[in-house]
C-alpha cells in the first residue's frame, strides 16, 4: 500500500519495493553525486535504484535525472556519463541529454579551467515518452506568415510549394538556464535549509514537460521537497523519499500549507 502526497522517512528502495510494475509517470530528482555535498553522511546504492526506477516508471514515462561531476586530481570523475549509460543498459533510452545552467558558484570544476557553471539533465524514457509538451518561450527574431513560392526540381521544372511561418516565441532550446540562491532557487525560506535544493521552476518546468494533470511524480532523493511541492502545484499525485529524518521534517513543513486532500492507492 502506497499513501499518495507523501514523503517517506526511508531509504527509495524500500518505498519503491511497495510500488507496483509500471506505476511512476514521471520521476524528477537530483541525487547526491560524488560526495560533493553534506548529505548527513548517507550514500546510496546507483545501479539498485536505476533498476527499481526502471521497474516502476511506465512504459512512455520518463525519469530527469540531475547530476553533475567531482574533478578529482585535476580530472571530471565523469559520475554522470556512467549513470547515463547504466540506465541505458537498465532499458532506458536516453531521450535527450539537457543542461541546468546556472551562475557560477564553483560547485563543479577546479580553480585552473573555466568555472563550471552547468549541471547535465538527463531525459530517460522507457520506450518513446508518452507525453511532451514543449514549452514555447524563446523569442524569435521576427515572425512571419505562411506564404506560398517555387521549388526547381532536379529536371528544372518549377514546384509550387506552401511554407509555414512562424510566431514570436518558438520552443525552448536544451539548456535552461536558473537563477540560484536566496529569493532564486525557492519561495520558501525554510527550503535554503537544505544544502542542495534546486530551482524551483526547474522542476516545475519538467513536470509540465513530461507529465499531465492527475499524472504521479516522484521524488527519490525528495531533500527540501521541491518535486513533490511543484508536482502538487501542477496538479499531479505524487511521493517523495528522503532518508534524514531532518530533511523529511524540513520538506513536510515547507508543503504543508500547499496541502488539501491525501489520495490512497
């Protein structure tokens, strides 16, 4: 039995161990890569969770998996690859490989290179994802009518041909890029307690892309709770993780206000 708009004081394996085959639409997270961060000392098993996340995402569902790399004696552990690739083996195609840009704060990289300021965000679905729904915000230069003109065709006769105009905003390319910090990343205050939150509307930006109302989200690594937050905002189900009892606490009072009705499965 799995309780809906809920985060679990316990490890993701155990919470997805409950889960049903095929039960998960969408999956947003960020786990804790390279013991770049203070997770209260916790690790976690890669290759266990990429397999039970593969078992419980439905076929057409997509798992965004946030990640970034350690440079360690002057080289990128290359940590994000490795878990790419492994979900590929799992069964997941690599729907498309997207950047989280955001203002430099040497969370990656070392002091002799280019400061690194983007994290990978992998789009892994099982089979061809079920739903994409693009967002249209990137400014194009002009727009323009449809209009109707010739084509020369190898035997040099003339082909009348329509081509299709386009408006003001057109699709938003693969690098999104956020603000962080204090006022950026969340609304919250009681978020920035976490070490590691990320925006907002990064995960708001993702359910929209690959989930639709009623759809259920979740969060392994949940932390300060943005998926499930976000997931509850758009009007999806959802389930969190969370392994610090303190994180859990921290999360569940930040929702809380955002809360109405529990659903059960």
């Amino acid at each position: 039995m799995i309780e809906l708009n809920k985060i679990y004081n316990e490890s993701n394996l155990e919470t997805m161990m409950r889960m049903p085959d095929e039960f998960v639409d969408l999956t947003v997270t960020s786990p804790p890569y390279d013991n770049m961060r203070d997770y209260k000392g916790y690790s976690f098993p890669f290759q266990e969770i990429a397999k039970e996340l593969f078992r419980i995402t439905k076929c057409g569902g997509v798992v965004i998996w946030v990640v970034g790399d350690a440079t360690i004696e002057g080289s990128e552990s290359g940590t994000s690859f490795k878990q790419a690739l492994f979900f590929m083996s799992c069964g997941f195609s690599l729907f498309d490989t997207m950047i989280y840009q955001k203002p430099p704060q040497g969370a990656v990289g070392n002091n002799k290179g280019y400061w690194q300021s983007f994290e990978y965000m992998f789009v892994l679905s099982k089979g061809t994802p079920k739903t994409i729904n693009l967002i249209i915000d990137r400014k194009n230069k002009e727009s323009r009518k449809g209009d109707s003109g010739t084509k020369r065709l190898e035997n040099g006769d003339l082909k009348n041909v329509r081509r299709s105009g386009y408006d003001k905003l057109g699709r938003r390319t693969n690098i999104w890029e956020y603000s962080t910090g204090n006022g950026h990343s969340s609304s919250d205050d009681i978020a920035h307690e976490h070490p590691a939150i990320f925006p907002e509307q990064l995960a708001a930006d993702h359910i929209y892309s690959w989930s639709n109302e009623g759809d259920l989200v979740y969060d392994p690594f949940s932390g300060s709770g943005t998926t499930c937050k976000m997931a509850h905002l758009q009007k999806r189900k959802w389930v969190g993780s969370e392994i610090s009892k303190e994180y859990v606490e921290l999360s569940t009072k930040r929702i809380a206000p955002y809360l109405t009705v529990q659903t059960m499965f």
